[in-house]
C-alpha cells in the first residue's frame, strides 16, 4: 500500500503539498493540484482519515441540524452545504428537525465528537446556544438567529417584508392577505414586523384608504394547514386579491391549494414569497418573491464561515452577516384590474 511519502516522491513535491492537496485544495495552485492528483489516482493513494485526524486533532466531521425537506429552502441549502465541506475533505452529519424533536435532534447530533454545528433550525430564545458556548464548539446558524449568539447568516427580513407588501401595492392590490407563523423564530418575527410597519407608513399616506389587509400567524412552524384556510376563503368568496406569504414553502403551498380550487394564478390572486428558494424560479412555478441580493445562498455562506472558525479558531472575532435583498419578479403577480 503506497503512503503519502510515496505521492510526494513520485510529484517531485512535499509531504505538506499532498496534505493541503487533499484538505484545503483551494490554497495549491491548480498545476501542482493536478499533478499531485494524477499521481494519486495513479499508486491508488488511499489516505488514513484516523491518522489524518490524529494528526490534526481534529474529526473533520460537522453537523448540519435542518428543518423538514417538505420545505425547498432546506433541500438547496442542505445540499449546498455538503457539497461545499466535502470538497474540502469534512463529512457532514445530516440531522432534520421540527419545533416538535429539536431537543432530541440537537442530543444526537452532539453524541458523536465534531468539530463544528451548523443549524438552520434555532429559536430566538433556544437554550441550545449556552450548551454550545460551555462546550466551546464553534457554530453557526442561518436563516434563522437566536437573540444573543453572533454568529449567524440571514437576509435582511425587515426589509423583506416591507418589499413583498410594496410589490403588491405597486400592483394597486389593496386587498392583501398576510400568511405566516410564530414569532419564536426570527423569520417569522422579522418578516411580520416589517409588513406591519410597512403597512402602519402605508396607511398615513394620501389615497390609502382603500387598502385593506388581513394577517393571519400559525403557531405551526413546519406544516400549517393552509388548505383549511383557503378553502373556507374560496367556498365564502371572500379571497383576497393578493396574499404575501412569509415563506417561499407556504406560497408555494397556496399556490397549489388554490389551483386545485379552481382559482387561477396571478388573474385571479397573486402570491408573493420571501426566500428565492430554486423552485421558485421553476417554469411550472414561477413565484414572485423576496430574496437575497445576488441569489446569494445562506447556507453556502454559512458553512464557509463556519470552516473559517474551525480551522482560525482563535483569530476568527465575533460576526453576524444580514444581506440586503432584491424582489424577483415572476408570473405569480400582476396587475390588479378593479
């Protein structure tokens, strides 16, 4: 069996260069990179991962702690986040979770030893987050932030929300239907709060008077029940012209329920979302919606940061990212005709 001594040899390179060749490719130039590779591939180099982590002390394993894949947000990020620490020699530990097994999932998933959590699934007030600081485990949440922790990646969700509720009024809908959930999680919270103030400024300017808008917040975090809502709507007649949805998730949700009613989308009711999941912008879907600027993925960002705080533990300060976002507009909305 061929060690690395041998690969290094046959390169006519360091030891060290195989080593970052294998761990950190980004930092050796791309010729040596390939050449140290096709020597690899040549002996069939296997390397020893426990001599490797013995060596560095460290496991090479993270944690990802998701919500529900029933939600498109978490099926991009889930498989942005694996395919990035992979290239860069780390596993990754998968863990899905809802509002209803969050402690047994964050049980598990400090079980094994790793070097790092990254979550997407944490509560403003979780007490989580004082375990990991006794533990001294670097982490990193995303989409959603705890109220005191630093370190977290999100969009700006105020701003979302008062964007999504100005698209529509820029549409002359003034009949608009807010559908979101429980403000124990930063997004909902945000969101809601900037489509409220929004509304509040919108109300004090002239020829407001028309505009009506109706809220709704479930407690429900993962599936609330949509289809009860919106049929009684539809079976009373009393739809609005627009809903503004606090995710892509349940807009996408609204779409189909109503579409399965009978209701046409957008000459019958538009629907906006906040997120830019990838199905969004799908031929067949077509959701208008609020993102990040630059379609920049949360999750991608999170994981580069939190390999950041691996591996400069004690250079890395304190950081928290909130990214501006833009409204991509697609066919969900249109024009209201009164």
């Amino acid at each position: 069996m061929f060690s690395s001594k041998d690969v290094a040899k046959r390169a006519g390179v360091s030891q060290t260069t195989v080593s970052r060749v294998l761990n950190t490719p980004e930092r050796v130039k791309a010729k040596t990179r390939d050449k140290v590779l096709q020597v690899i591939q040549e002996l069939g180099y296997v390397r020893n991962e426990n001599a490797r982590n013995l060596v560095a002390k460290r496991t090479y394993t993270i944690s990802l702690i998701s919500g529900p894949l029933h939600n498109p947000f978490y099926v991009d990020t889930t498989s942005r986040i694996i395919q990035y620490a992979t290239t860069l020699g780390y596993k990754v530990n998968v863990h899905f979770s809802t509002i209803d097994n969050a402690q047994h999932i964050y049980e598990l998933a400090l079980s094994h030893k790793i070097d790092g959590l990254i979550m997407s699934c944490v509560l403003l007030d979780d007490p989580i987050v004082e375990q990991l600081k006794k533990l001294n485990l670097p982490f990193i949440s995303f989409n959603r932030r705890h109220s005191t922790a630093r370190h977290f990646v999100e969009i700006d969700n105020i701003a979302a929300g008062r964007k999504a509720l100005q698209h529509l009024v820029d549409l002359a809908h003034t009949d608009i239907l807010w559908i979101g959930a429980s403000d124990v999680v930063s997004t909902f919270r945000d969101r809601f709060i900037g489509f409220k103030q929004h509304y509040e400024w919108l109300k004090k300017q002239p020829n407001s008077s028309k505009l009506n808008v109706r809220t709704i917040n479930y407690k429900q975090l993962d599936q609330p029940d949509l289809r009860k809502l919106l049929t009684k709507l539809y079976q009373t007649k009393r739809l609005p012209s627009a809903i503004c949805a606090a995710t892509d998730a349940m807009a996408i949700a609204a779409m189909e329920i109503l579409i399965s009613l009978g209701v046409s989308i957008p000459e019958d009711i538009s629907i906006i979302g906040i997120d830019n999941v990838d199905l969004s912008g799908n031929y067949l879907v077509q959701l208008t919606t609020v993102g990040a600027e630059n379609n920049t993925c949360l999750g991608l960002l999170a994981i580069q940061k939190l390999i950041e705080m691996i591996e400069h533990k004690d250079k890395l300060d304190e950081f928290s990212i909130t990214l501006p976002v833009s409204l991509y507009t697609r066919g969900s909305t249109q024009q209201y005709n009164q």
